[in-house]
C-alpha cells in the first residue's frame, strides 16, 4: 500500500500557518552527523518536509517545502528524492536517514520501493517509550 502521511494537526484544529522550527533544530543534531556525499537527510515536520542533501565538502544543497498530506504525497516524495541525487550528481536512488513524525512508515515505504533508509535518531539517554525518531527537533537538542 502506498504511504499516506498521517496530519496530527488537523486533528487538533491547528492548520500549518506557522514556520516549522523543529526542522532547522533536527539539522543541527544531523550535522554533526554527516552522510556520504549524495545521501538525503529527510526531515519531516507537521507542516514541512525538509531535504538535506550530503555533498563532499558537508551540505550541499537544502530543500524544503509545505507538505501535501495527500495520497499523491508518495509519488512526489519518491520524484524528489530522484532529481535531488541527480543535483548531487547520482543516477540511483539516494541513500536516506529519516527523522519527524511518519519517519518510521516512510522508511518502510522507501525501503519497498528500492532506496537504503534508515531511521535518523538512536538516542539511549532519550526516556524510554518516547518515538525519538517521531520527534524531529529531539535529536538536535540531546545530541
């Protein structure tokens, strides 16, 4: 089945009309943490999805934009990715580090469609029960 974000926010009646913080924290603790040249750092926020794309020399290139929140998100999503790797001179699918809410499900998604994803967050001083990889801006402050 194709991954669907899920929009806590509508839920709670709160539209995205606010600047998305949470993602510029998440790269903060990701930075310090650099991926090969060519892997995408993707930070999902409530409203944003953030890409990060490695390049030799540290970051190369960022990208965000407000999330669709639509069946069609998948699709683009993948569209992406592809012409992002291009722009760090790939042909093949990026490798990706996932952080922010729907981090775990997407990274199943990208796995079944052929890309390397892992889950950007291990953090053993984090309270146990806490979704760290969920919580986007959590890995920049306790890195």
């Amino acid at each position: 089945a194709p991954w669907v974000p899920r929009r806590p926010t509508d839920a709670a009646g709160m539209p995205p009309q606010h600047v998305e913080l949470a993602s510029l924290v998440a790269l903060r603790g990701l930075l310090a943490r650099p991926l090969r040249a060519g892997a995408i750092d993707v930070i999902l926020a409530e409203a944003s999805v953030s890409f990060a794309v490695w390049g030799d020399r540290g970051l190369g290139h960022w990208h965000s934009r407000l999330r669709r929140h639509s069946p069609g998100d998948a699709t683009w999503f993948e569209r992406t990715l592809l012409h992002l790797a291009a722009l760090a001179g790939r042909d093949d699918r990026p490798a990706l580090r996932l952080a922010g809410p729907d981090a775990s499900a997407l990274a199943q998604h990208a796995r079944a469609r052929g890309f390397d994803a892992i889950l950007a967050w291990d953090l053993p001083q984090a309270p146990p029960g806490l979704p760290v990889t969920e919580l986007a801006w959590l890995g920049g402050l306790l890195h």
